[in-house]
C-alpha cells in the first residue's frame, strides 16, 4: 500500500514536472503547497524557499490575482486569466486553474497552470505594429496617390492652359502678320527701286516664315487638344502626289536634284481622305528631303498595301539621297523643336517643327510612319494611312482660273471687321478691276444686300455683332438668295470648314489671301453658279493678248515693263527656238529616241509661262517629259505629243503675227 502510494506519488510529481508551463497547487488558504521546475525557474528561487509562502504575492496585481484563485474556488475552474507575474521580466501570462478534492469530495485547495504568453503577446505585438505600420504605409501611399492625382491635374491644366495660350496668341499674332504679308505683297506692284524690292522681299520673306511658324504651333496645339478635324472627300491620290511634286520642281532644279515619282497603279483612283492635310504631310517631308540633300535624287512613292472591299491602305515614301540622320537622332527628331544636331539651324534654318507635326497628323488619322537613314547616304521617311474606297468622283479636282484682269464688272460685297483686312481686300479687289464694298459685320452685310445687288460676297467667319455664319444662315434661309459666299477664314482646320458648308457657303479661302488664288476662286465660284451667265455675257472684255486663242503676252508686257524692243526681242527668241525644239520632240518620239524627246520637252517648258500659254498645255509638256523618264510606258503618248506639236506650231503662228503688228505699231 505504502509502496502504492509512493508510486502515485512519483507520477503525479512527473506529470507535474512535464508541463513547461509553472505549475502550483494552493492551499485554502492561499499558500503555495508545491511547484514545478518551471516555477522555480520564472520566479528564480528554490523550491523549498517557495513552498508555504503567500501565492498572490507573486503577481503585480495582488487583489486581481485573490480575485481569480476566488474564482476558481466559486466555479470549480477559471480558464485563461491574463495575470502577469512579478518576476525580473514582468513576464505575461494566462491563469487556467481548477480545484483538487480529497476522495470524499472536500475541496483541498487549486491547482493553477499559469501559460507564459511573453512570446504570443511578442507575436501579437509585432503583428499589430505591422498591421499600425501597414495601415500606416496604405494611408502614406493615399497621400501620395492623391497627391500625385492633384499634381497630374494641375499638369494637365498647365498644358491646358499652354495650348489655350499659344492657341490664342498664335491667332492674335496672325491677323497683324496677315496684314503685313498682304500688304507687302500690294507694295510689290507698285514702282519700286532695287533696293526697295530687296528690303521688301526680306520683310516678305520674314513675314512668311513667321506665318510658317505660328501657323505650325496652332497645327500641334489642335492636334494635342483633339482638336484637329480631318475631312473626308474623295480625290485622286496620283494627282495630289504630282501636284507636290512639281511645287518643288523649280528648287529641285536649282540644286540639280533629280526626282521621281514612283505610283503604283493599282491603288483605286479615287478614295476618300483629307487631301490637304495628305498635302501638308508629303509637304513636309519632301521640303526636308530637297533641303538636306545636296546631289543625288529625290523618290517620292505611293504603294498599295492592303485593300478590301471598303478600304485602302497607302504607303507614302519620300526618299532622299542627302546627308542622312544619324542612328541615336531617329526618334528625337519627330519631337518639338529637335533637330538631328545643334547646327541644322544654323546651317539649314528650320524650326525642328515639321516632323512633329507630320507624326501627329499621320497618327491622328490612324496611321504610323518610320524613318530609316543612313548618315551620308540617305533617309526614307514612309507612312502608312487608310482611305475609304468611293465610286464618286474627285472633287477637289478644280482648275484654277488664270489671271485675267479683264473680267472687270463683277460686284463684290466683303464682310470683313478688321480695319487692315478691309484695306487689303480693297486693294486687292481693285487690282483686279471689281467693284467693291465693305460691310462690317453679317447685319450691315444683310442690310446692303437687300438694298442692292452683288454678284458675290466674301464673308469672314468671326465677327461682333453677326458672325458669318450667322449672316450666311440668314442670307439663305430668310432672303433665300442662293448668292455665292466664300468664306475668309483664318483657320481652315477647325470645325469651322464644316459648318461653312452646313450653313450653305460655296467655298473657302485662307487668310492670308493669295490675290491669285482668291481670282481664281471668285471666277470658279461665279462660273459654277448661275450668276456667271450675267459675268460672262457683258465681262469677258479680254485685254489685247487674249484675242489669241494659245498665247497672251499680258505677263511678258508686264515684266517687261512694256518695253516693245525687251517683248520683240524675247518672241524673237522663242520663234527661233521653237520650230528646231518641235521637230526634236516629234523625232524623238517617232524614233523612239527617249532622250531627245525628254531633253527637247525640258528646253520648251520655260517658255510657256513666259508667252503665256495655258498651264494645262505646260502641265502636259511636264507629263510627257515624266513618261520620256519611264520608257516603257512612253509609246502610249502619241496623242500627247501631237496635241504639244499642234500648241506650239499654233503659239509660232501668233506670236509672228504679234510680232510683225509691235513693230509696226507698237505695243
Ligand atoms: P526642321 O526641318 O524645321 O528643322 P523637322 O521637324 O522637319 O524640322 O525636322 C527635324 C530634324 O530632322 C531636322 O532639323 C533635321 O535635322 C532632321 N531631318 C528631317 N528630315 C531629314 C532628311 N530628309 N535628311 C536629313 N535630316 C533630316
């Protein structure tokens, strides 16, 4: 028995030694009666030293500790009472406890396990300062995202406001800079002395680049804001390429450049885009492409690439045997104000705006371009851009009237509220013989329009009072007077174009004007509408060199200051040259001599504008001078080089005939 007991004894001491938590049991009275080596350890004193003292006594809460072990007494247990024990390190921990009985059921006194929860409660810590220090970096990271949102804004209104400010000033800039150009060119016609027309020109010249430019920063401030309209109308790709080409022909010939045009014929003859801004790309690239290159040649190609039922994809090439761009440059050059080095400026003048305007509009439109140079060997500059495919026909295919100072009677109303404008229509107007008046807004314009008749009326868009479409809507809808209206505008990229043509004007012209082009487009306007029947009629007094059906010397009476022995001696030219030039063409041809014919072609073609025949015989004379480049194609031109044959024979005719009656008469 007793041998028993000392076996339970053992086994309880065992069990009580295994647990690492300190383990203690309590008499009634609050005394330690027994511990674990745990307790001995926490609390650093010896067993015997322990037993029989006061148990509360080793927590930093006495009472709340008295508290639990009552606890423990009232409910038979307590489970899990934070207590924290007062030993060096103030260690924490969890107070299970439950009372032990004798074998009749008297309570004898508590057993308690207090759990050392230093390294839960370091856990927890850790745990909670990372949740704080998240909380923290989440609300840090707000502040910066807000932040950065506040700065992005305020980037966004800065650019905003950049755009506005160019945007403004560019147009405020443009009026006065209009005027100058305009005004300048009025001065030209009047009697100047060498120097004068040096001096002029420089001012011309100044003025126009001028133009260039704020013209250019208006083009990127649309196109950044959106703001940048394309049309839509279909035109003839071919035409608008040669069109650019022969702008450059007489720069191209200065510098002995060669230039080629290379056409793929199966892209669809007519498609639907926006042939001004195509215009302006190709513009661009090609000025670029004659200005850096300084011998060799220059291509300019158009490829189809893709097509299907509804559209066609173009490939536009201008390729250049110039200086070349070096690798590390490619891409800066298509960004504002970059040129490929410090001294293109200086060496090739530019602003370093062109590409960056070229990119924008290539990619406004939805398409991409590249660049591939090689530095002294060359640069090819493609872009790719959609069309729609049309069955219509071309519509801005339009002739451009000739200078004709003869059509005298043909009444013209300009509604026009800035003072300089007004003058420069004036003058320009009465250059051409019209009659004129000014209206200072749409409602005086209204006003003198029911009052008296006009043939024409050349309407600015934005003014007080009335603006011009306004005025037009009113012009249309209310007096329905279906007169034609051209529109001045100084923006032909905006919106504006469009709702000219919703409000029901017949055409356009830019500020600022080119006397030549607004003739042209007041005779084509009146030609096109019913008025011109009245024009036509009674104002086709034609001035002396039109009484011939090929040739009018009113220029070379002009430029020659009407000398009569400068005019006798340069038809004398042209009549000894002429007959031996004929001859090699219609050889050349018949002998299938592409040379002779392309070197006789080129020796002719100066002399049309000089004794001015038609442009359209001059454009013929280049097209036979493209085909005499391109062999295989040149045996189709039979009908060309006749019809040349018969023009110039026909321009001999009249010119001796002019001839013979100057020198006897006179000019
Ligand atoms: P700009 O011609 O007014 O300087 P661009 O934006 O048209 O401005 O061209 C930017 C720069 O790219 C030019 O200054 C020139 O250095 C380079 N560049 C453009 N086209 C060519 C080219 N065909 N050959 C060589 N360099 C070119």
């Amino acid at each position: 028995m007793e041998q028993f007991k000392t076996e339970r004894s053992r086994y309880a001491r065992s069990l009580i030694e295994a647990s690492l938590d300190p383990l203690f049991t309590i008499s009634l009275e609050g005394k330690i009666t027994d511990l674990n080596k745990a307790s001995t350890d926490i609390i650093g004193n010896t067993r015997e030293n322990i037993i029989g003292t006061d148990f509360f006594g080793y927590f930093t809460e006495p009472i709340k500790a008295r508290e639990v072990y009552q606890d423990v007494y009232k409910n038979g247990f307590v489970t899990n009472s934070p207590l924290t024990i007062k030993d060096n390190k103030l260690t924490d921990v969890l107070f299970n406890g439950s009372v032990y009985k004798d074998d009749a059921g008297n309570v004898l006194g508590v057993v308690v396990v207090a759990r050392d929860i230093t390294e839960q409660k370091r856990i927890a810590t850790k745990l909670n300062e990372a949740i704080v220090f998240a909380e923290l970096t989440t609300d840090i990271a707000e502040q910066a995202k807000s932040k950065a949102e506040r700065a992005t804004l305020i980037a966004e209104n800065a650019v905003k406001a950049k755009q506005q400010f160019l945007s403004n000033m560019s147009h405020e800039i443009r009026t006065p800079m209009n005027a100058i150009v305009g005004f300048t060119k009025v001065l030209f016609k009047t009697d100047l002395t060498v120097k004068q027309k040096e001096y002029l020109s420089a001012i011309k010249m100044s003025g126009d680049a001028l133009i260039v430019l704020i013209n250019d920063i208006l083009d990127l401030a649309k196109v950044d804001s959106g703001k940048m309209t394309f049309e839509k109308i279909p035109f003839k790709i071919s035409l608008s390429l040669s069109a650019m080409i022969h702008l450059f022909e007489t720069k191209i010939r200065e510098k002995n450049l060669q230039v080629f045009k290379e056409y793929d014929n199966s892209i669809p003859d007519v498609l639907v885009g926006d042939p001004v801004r195509l215009h302006q790309i190709i513009l661009n690239l090609v000025d670029n492409a004659v200005k850096f290159t300084s011998t060799g040649s220059i291509t300019v190609s158009a490829r189809l690439t893709k097509e299907d039922e509804e559209n066609a994809t173009i490939e536009f090439s201008v390729t250049d045997t110039g200086i070349g761009i070096a690798e590390n440059k490619l891409t800066s050059i298509f960004e504002n104000f970059q040129q490929a080095s410090s001294n293109t400026s200086r060496l090739y003048g530019g602003t370093g705006l062109g590409l960056a305007i070229v990119k924008n509009l290539v990619e406004a439109q939805g398409g991409s371009i590249v660049v591939k140079s090689q530095i002294d060997t060359g640069t090819t500059f493609s872009f790719t851009l959609n069309f729609r495919k049309t069955d219509s026909l071309d519509e801005s295919e339009e002739d451009i009237e000739e200078f004709a100072p003869g059509i005298k009677n043909i009444k013209v109303l300009v509604v026009e509220d800035i003072l300089l404008n007004q003058l420069l229509m004036k003058t320009l107007l009465d250059d051409f013989g019209f009659q004129r008046d000014i209206a200072e807004n749409g409602k005086i314009a209204i006003e003198m329009l029911i009052k008296d008749d006009y043939d024409i009326i050349l309407m600015d868009l934005h003014m007080p009072v009335m603006n011009g479409f306004e005025a037009t809507g009113y012009i249309r809808n209310e007096l329905n007077n279906d007169i034609p209206i051209i529109a001045l505008t100084a923006d032909v990229t905006t919106v504006d174009l469009e709702k000219c043509r919703l409000v029901g004007m017949n055409d356009y012209i830019a500020k600022p004007v080119d006397d030549r082009l607004l003739y042209s487009k007041i005779v084509s306007v009146l030609k096109r509408s019913v008025y011109i029947k009245n024009v036509t009629d009674e104002a086709t007094l034609r001035d002396k060199g039109t009484k011939f059906s090929c040739i009018n010397l009113d220029g070379l009476i002009k430029r020659t200051k009407s000398n009569p022995v400068a005019v006798l001696e340069i038809i004398k030219a042209y009549l000894d040259q002429t007959p031996p030039l004929i001859t090699a063409m219609n050889n050349g041809y018949k002998d299938k001599d592409w040379n002779k014919l392309y070197s006789a072609v080129h020796k002719m073609i100066p002399s049309f504008g000089i004794m001015g025949i038609k442009t359209d015989y001059e454009n013929m004379a280049k097209t036979v001078q493209e085909y005499a480049r391109a062999p295989e194609q040149a045996n189709g031109i039979y009908d060309l080089v006749s019809q040349l044959s018969n023009v110039c024979t026909n321009a001999c005719t009249e010119l001796k005939e002019e001839y013979d009656r100057i020198k006897k008469t006179g000019l």
